[in-house]
C-alpha cells in the first residue's frame, strides 16, 4: 500500500488531503469531526485581528448551480472571514492541535495591511502551536474598505511586503493564498516567492454570480432582493485552477515554489491532478461541504490504489510528473496529425457527432443509410469536438497517423516534430 | 352475502371496495418535476431523431424533451399539440414501447430508453392544469366541415379543421365524445375521467359543435351531409366485431370484449360491475389484453387468454403481454375455440391446438376444455355502416367521393392505435382546408 504520508514545507500530515479554509473550518467541533474522518490536515477558517468580529448576512450566503438530477457542481458564497472572537478560535486551535498532534494544523489569517497588525496577529498565534499560516489575500470580499483580502491579493507588491513582514516576525512555515481573481497568476506568486513564502495555495474563489431569479430579478444569492458577487468553488472551478497551479509549476521564476492546490478537488482523481501539475497537497472544501467529511475515506483509498497500480511508493513520486508536459502552443508539434475514428460497434446512432461537426465544425462526418456514421478523412481536422460529445465512452477515438503517411486532408507526409517557431507562416520566421 | 373471487358465476364486488379503487389507478403514476428534469436529462438531443420518425404523429421529441429540461413544460406541450392535439391520451395509451421508445438510442444501447411517454404526459398534464389552449383560430372562413365520428381521428380532424378558420359539426352515434379514449381503453390508463376532460380541452379552439346520438345512416346520410357542408370527414371506426365461429357462440356469459370494456368504463363504481370467476379472452390484441387484465383487476378468479398463434404472433405488445402475466393472467398460444358449452349459459369452452403452417393453421386434432362462466371475444373489429359511394379494400375503407375524407381505424395505412388516427385526421383536415382554400398551409 501506498505511502501517503506527506511532508509539505516542513509539515508533516499523514495524507495530503487537507481542509482548506472555510466554513467547515470554522470550529474546533467541526474540526475534530474533519480529523476522526481522516482528514491529513485542515486549514482553520480565517482569523481577523483582535477586536469586534465581522459578521455575517443574515439570509443565504451560498449560491449553486446543478446537474440534472441536483448533483451540486458549482458552489458560491459571500460568507466572510471567522464571526467568531479571536480568543475562542486561539483556544479552539490549541485544544484540538494538543489532542491531534500528527495531523496538520495551519491558521488562515486576514489583518488589516499595516506591519503592526501582522505582528500583534502572529504574536497571538504562537501559543497555539499550529504548524503554519496561510495569508488570505484571496478572499473575493475581504475588507477592501480595510485593505485586506483581494484588495491585498491583487497588488503583488502588497503581497511580498506581507509576507516579509510575517516571515520576519513569525518562524512558522508561510503559504501565501492567491486569489484567482487577477490576470496573470504568476506575478503573485512571484511577488510572494520575494517575500519569502514557503509555499503557495491556490486557487481561492471566483468573482460570481450563480444565476438570476427571472421572477425577482435578484442575482443568487439573495438577501433581501439584492445580490453581491460571491466566490466561486466546486467541480466547476477544477480547470481554472489546474491552469494557474501549472503556470505557476512551469515558470521558472516560481518553479519548485511548493504548491498546495486547491479548487474543485471531489475526488482522488482530481488530487492526483493537481499533484501531478506541481501540488505538493491539496485544499478541498466543497466536496466535504456537499457530502461531509467521510468523503476523505474515498480519496485515501482511491489514491493508493492508483499509486500502487503505478507503482508509486510515496506521494512524491506523483508530484509534479506531468508539469514537463505543460507547453505553449507555439512548441506543440504541428506534425502530429490524428484523425477520429468512430468505432461502429459501440456506436449507438445518436448522431450528436453529425450534428455537431456538420453544424459547428468541418463536415468530417457523413451519415450514412441506417444513420451509419463516418468520419470523412479528407475533412477532420481532427478537433476532437466528436469525441467531446458522444455520449459513450471510447466510441470515437483518435488515431494517430502515422510518420509518412499522407494525410488525406492537407497532402502533407507526417514528418518530425516541427512547430510554430520555424513554421514558413509564422512572421517571424520569414522576417529572418 | 360477500363475494369473493371464488363466487361461482358472474358476480359483482369479488373483492373489497378499496382494492378495486387501488386496482383501477394510474397504472403509471405521473412524474413528479424533479423525476421529469431527470428524466428529460437522459435524452441525447439526437440528431434526425430515430423517435420522432417512429412516431406516427411525427412529434419533435427531443425539442420537448430539452423544453422540459429547461423548465418550460408548457412550451413542449405546444410543441407535441402542434403535431398530436390528443397528445395527452397519447402519452397514456400509446405503446411506446413499439413506437418512439423502441428505437430511442439509449434503448438500444442500454435497454433503457428515455421514458418519452410518461415525459409527454408531464408536459401535456402540466399545460392542462394551467389551463392553456395555446391554439388560436384563424379568421373564419365561412366554409362548414362535417365531421362523423367524435374519435380520436375526429376529433384531431376537427381540432385542426377549427384552427383553419373552418366550422366543424362533429356527428357522434354514442352519447358522449372520445371514442375509443372514452369506450375502449383500459381504465387504469386513463383515470380522473381524462378522457372527457381532454375532449373539453380540444373542443377551447372554438368553431366546433359536437351533436352525440346521431349516427351515420341511422340518423344522417353522407348525401344530406354533402348538401349541407362543404366537406365531409368520416372516422367512423369499427363499429363491427369478428365472430368467434364456434358452436355455441350465442349462449349467455359470452360477449364482446369491446363492449365489455366500454361498460367498464362508464360505470361509476366497479365494485357494482358483474365479472366471472372463470373468465375466457379469445384474441392477441390489446383489447384481449385490455379486457383479461380488468377482469382479474376486479376480482375474477381465474382469467386466460386464448390466442390461435404463437405468442410473437400477438398483436399486443411484450409490455402488454407481461403487464397481463404480472396480474395473473394466463396465455395459452397456438389455440383455437371449438365450441361453447354449457346450458344455456357458458360453462366450459372447448379449444383446439393449431399449428401455424405455411398452408395457414391447421388443427392438430388435440383439443382441450377451459371452465369459462365468462367469454370475451377479441378477434377484431370490423367496419360497419359504411357509406354508399365508399370503396373497400382489405376491409377498410379506400375510395371516397368528391369532398369526402377519411381517416382512422376505419381506413388503412398504419396500425390501429390512436396516435395514427390522429396523424391521419390532421392529415385529412390538412388536405380538406387546401381543397377548400385551394393554398397549402
């Protein structure tokens, strides 16, 4: 069996399935449940500094969107940070981390942007002996009045002067939370890399709305018939975020930066995802927020089961394997030429794949007498859009050509690798 | 004294009250709206949909399905009465299982095809509980339209014929409209009086006057019809029902299934309506099935189908077929009726094992004894009344004069079930409003 134990930035937990910061986060009663269901670590929901808590709306914080049958894929919400006074959290986190030593704990932390904030928060901490922190500059909402959150999160130069500031007056291990809500991820990242972070978790929620009800004309959710944006999670998310952790994964700049990935994660699939783009662990929170907390006894089992079936001993084997493979499309090879090929054995004569390459593609499919269909070669232009639609599993595939070969579409012989930079289209390569 | 299904003769109340409500209830319970989201979602929107070309109204399926996906229920009731105006008795008699959801993709796939009945069913019921029509006439035209039979063929001519700017007068011989939706289809299909409500629905569209107990021949003659109107559709059914041709047909307790069923359907309390403890269906056809699972359903002890060939040679279809074993009914195949006997009244019916040969049946000399205190002959309708100036061919009507249409069960052409009568009444007010008008459309 698979070892998942994992040491992140130092911190160890016995797998790499942490709770990430958020409202399953927010007590110590929540928090023991998350770790008698198995959970490696949790990430305390945010602490603001010492005085009057923030609070909360009063009527929905959550908005969703859902599958047919109500599976829940896209979650939002305009809860803040802890509503909780800070001394009872700092208690809180001191009695669980003393009663679960081997799991991780971390503090998520939002303060006003002034270095004697930071100070006066990390000073408090200290006592509770937690593993870490993790900056919240993402939080969509933050106290932008404040200068906190994404009001922080979306200035580089803000974030690497807080993070010096904590890594200055703190020993604790740092992760720096980016919000996704910016154009380019990696300047965050290496803004917080300057500053000394020890890792980076990302992504924090999207900037959304969820739906508008067509009777109210109030955005979702509601309070009181006015909508504010909220922060986007859920399965929906996953792609977004395994881009930004790739981004980051690949950049030289912030190459070996760790990176505990967060955003979408349901299953262990989606963990070995993100860990095979570059995360060292993963964050779930709405996953556990939709089906509870013994979600992680799937996630355990189903990741040592692919590690074992791949012959992966330890977590660190997976981690990162597939970011060599992360490219720009100018160095993608314009020689590999495939084309789809539907299997008519499987084939259950639905006709989406005519439906859709006839109508939004390139007429690469014929239908045939008996609703038979057939990828005309000379067409596809192998765009996989057939694929994405059939609605059974391997019925259309692509086939690669092979080298030589003479794809009946272009003329052209399958040659060697050759992309873009030396294409004789490419400006730049006929300007030489 | 109680009766029971051991009662010997034919007697009313073999079981309690109660279990004859339960037993004559939707038979398919309606889909509640997050059934029918789920439903609807299985659908794979496709294209040149193999659904759509297997209905005989040629519904857009898939557009009603997606309407219903996307919570607008009522816009695929629009979509399926554009094309079927009875397609609410549809979604509950139709068998689907040989139409539209045999050839569904996922049917073929999985064996589990998308439920396009029972989701056609939530759309129409949910338009109908609205209370919406979503069909308006065009300017009158001052051209009157006969219409003999207030069936579904009628009724679907009528409807579109109205909607056409045309006056309609519906003639029907019975007492109320519907025709078979009302006399001849199983009860547990179509419960809550659906039948009647559906015709009150169609008959919203205005310009259509429905006269009942007026028959043709009896009461009317297509000549005075022609006299009066400017054109003349007849879907007059089969008024007529095949003889068993065995000794001893006449002796009491043997009837006709069809009237059997109509019975059953006008009567108000079943637990007043006689059945036989030993009850004997001779045919393979719905109507068979139809009247053998609803004597069991009230009480009868033991009820067999008798059909003279083999059981894929059933006109009832696989569904219909299991639904009848699932309640107790028997089917003996590759049998044929004898004689009747008893005295005076049915006491025991006498078959013969035939083999289906490619000389037709033949007896195989072997015969054996059914005890029957109750017959119902299922052996086939046929057309009675027809029309002088009418040609027949293979007992349906053929050829018509100038300005007379037909349609349904009483004409060729497809199957009789009525989906295709409806597709054939609109076809025929179709082709009536471009003889009048002289334009398409």
């Amino acid at each position: 069996m698979a070892n998942l134990t994992t040491d992140f930035i130092g911190i160890k937990s016995p797998n790499p399935f942490w709770l990430a910061s958020a409202p399953p986060t927010d007590k110590e009663y929540n928090v023991r449940r998350a770790f008698e269901a198995g959970w490696g670590g949790v990430v305390w929901k945010t602490l603001g500094s010492e005085g009057p808590p923030v609070v909360n709306v009063n009527g929905p914080r959550y908005g969703a969107i859902w599958g047919a049958d109500r599976r829940l894929l896209g979650l939002n919400n305009i809860e803040l940070i802890t509503d909780r006074p800070l001394e009872v959290n700092l208690r809180e986190i001191k009695s669980v981390k003393r009663d679960w030593k081997d799991r991780a704990l971390i503090i998520s932390l939002m303060v006003p942007c002034d270095e004697e904030s930071w100070k006066d928060i990390l000073h408090r901490i200290e006592d509770t002996e937690a593993d870490g922190v993790e900056l919240n500059f993402g939080c969509p909402h933050g106290m932008a009045e404040r200068g906190m959150g994404s009001a922080v999160g979306q200035v580089p130069e803000y974030i690497e002067m807080v993070t010096r500031w904590v890594k200055q007056h703190s020993r604790m291990p740092c992760i720096v939370k980016l919000t996704p809500n910016i154009s380019d991820i990696r300047k965050p990242a290496e803004a917080a890399k300057r500053g000394g972070a020890d890792a980076v978790s990302l992504i924090n929620t999207i900037n959304s709305i969820t739906s508008v009800n067509l009777d109210s004309f109030s955005p979702e959710p509601m309070i009181d018939g006015k909508g504010t944006h909220g922060g986007y999670c859920g399965p929906a998310v996953k792609p977004i975020a395994l881009n930004m952790v790739a981004e980051i994964a690949r950049s030289p700049e912030t190459h070996g930066l760790p990176i505990s990935g967060i955003g979408g994660v349901t299953t262990w699939r989606d963990a070995a995802e993100f860990m095979a783009l570059g995360a060292g662990n993963v964050q779930v929170c709405t996953a556990a927020m939709t089906y509870g907390f013994k979600i992680v006894q799937e996630m355990i089992s189903g990741l040592s089961q692919y590690m074992d079936d791949k012959g992966m001993t330890s977590t660190a084997d997976l981690v990162g394997r597939a970011v060599p493979n992360v490219t720009d499309w100018q160095f993608l090879n314009l020689n590999y030429v495939t084309k789809a090929q539907i299997d008519q054995d499987l084939c259950i004569k639905c006709g989406r794949c005519y439906a859709a390459c006839e109508d939004t593609s390139h007429q690469a499919i014929a239908m045939l007498p008996g609703r038979v269909f057939e990828v005309k070669d000379e067409d596809c232009v192998a765009c996989n859009l057939c694929v994405n639609v059939c609605p059974v599993e391997n019925c259309i595939t692509m086939t690669e050509m092979p080298k030589g070969a003479v794809d009946p579409r272009t003329g052209d012989t399958v040659g060697d690798y050759a992309n873009w930079t030396t294409h004789p289209n490419n400006p730049s390569v006929a300007a030489e | 004294m109680t009766n029971s299904p051991l009662t010997p003769g034919i007697a009313p109340a073999r079981l309690p009250a109660d279990r004859i409500v339960g037993n004559f209830a939707d038979h398919e319970p309606p889909l509640d709206q997050h059934e029918a989201h789920v439903a609807a979602d299985r659908c794979y929107f496709c294209h040149d949909a193999p659904c759509v070309t297997a209905c005989p109204t040629s519904i857009d399926i898939p557009l009603f399905i997606r309407q219903i996906a996307t919570g607008t229920a009522e816009s695929a009731a629009t979509t399926i009465w554009t094309q079927n105006i009875l397609g609410g008795m549809c979604a509950r008699v139709c068998p689907t299982e040989t139409l539209c959801e045999e050839v569904c993709v996922r049917e073929v796939a999985e064996g589990k095809p998308v439920e396009i009945g029972r989701l056609q069913r939530f759309a129409t019921d949910t338009a109908m509980a609205r209370g919406l029509h979503p069909f308006a006439r065009a300017a009158a035209t001052g051209r009157t339209v006969a219409v003999v039979g207030a069936g579904p063929a009628g009724l679907a001519c009528a409807h579109r014929l109205a909607l056409h700017g045309h006056e309609v007068m519906v003639y029907e011989r019975r007492a109320k409209a519907g025709g078979l939706n009302e006399y001849g289809i199983a009860s547990y299909k179509s419960t809550g009086n659906f039948a009647q409500r559906e015709v009150e629905w169609l008959l919203q569209i205005g310009g259509i006057t429905v006269q009942t107990g007026v028959e043709l021949g009896r009461d009317i003659k297509l000549e005075g019809l022609l006299a009066m109107h400017d054109a003349v559709f007849l879907g007059i059914g089969l008024g007529g029902v095949n003889a068993l041709r065995a000794a001893g047909e006449d002796k009491a307790g043997v009837a006709n299934a069809v009237d059997f069923i109509a019975e059953l359907r006008q009567t108000d309390d079943l637990t007043t309506l006689p059945v036989g403890r030993d009850v004997v269906v001779i045919g393979g056809g719905m109507t068979a099935v139809d009247a053998a699972v609803q004597s069991k359903l009230l009480g009868a002890e033991n009820v067999t189908i008798v059909y003279r060939r083999g059981q894929d040679r059933m006109s009832a279809s696989g569904y219909e077929q299991e639904h009848a074993t699932s309640v107790g009914v028997r089917i003996i195949c590759n049998a044929a009726p004898v004689a009747v006997h008893g005295n005076g009244a049915v006491r025991e019916v006498e078959f013969g094992y035939v083999a289906d040969t490619a000389d037709g049946l033949q007896p195989t000399g072997e015969t054996f004894r059914l005890k029957a205190d109750q017959v119902f002959k299922a052996i086939g309708q046929t057309l009675s009344g027809v029309p002088a100036g009418a040609a027949l061919e293979g007992g349906k009507i053929a050829g018509l004069p100038a300005r007379v249409w037909a349609g349904g069960d009483c004409t060729g052409g497809g199957e009789d079930l009525t989906v295709t009568a409806v597709a054939q009444g609109r076809d025929a007010a179709e082709a009536i409003h471009v003889s009048l008008m002289g334009v398409a459309g």
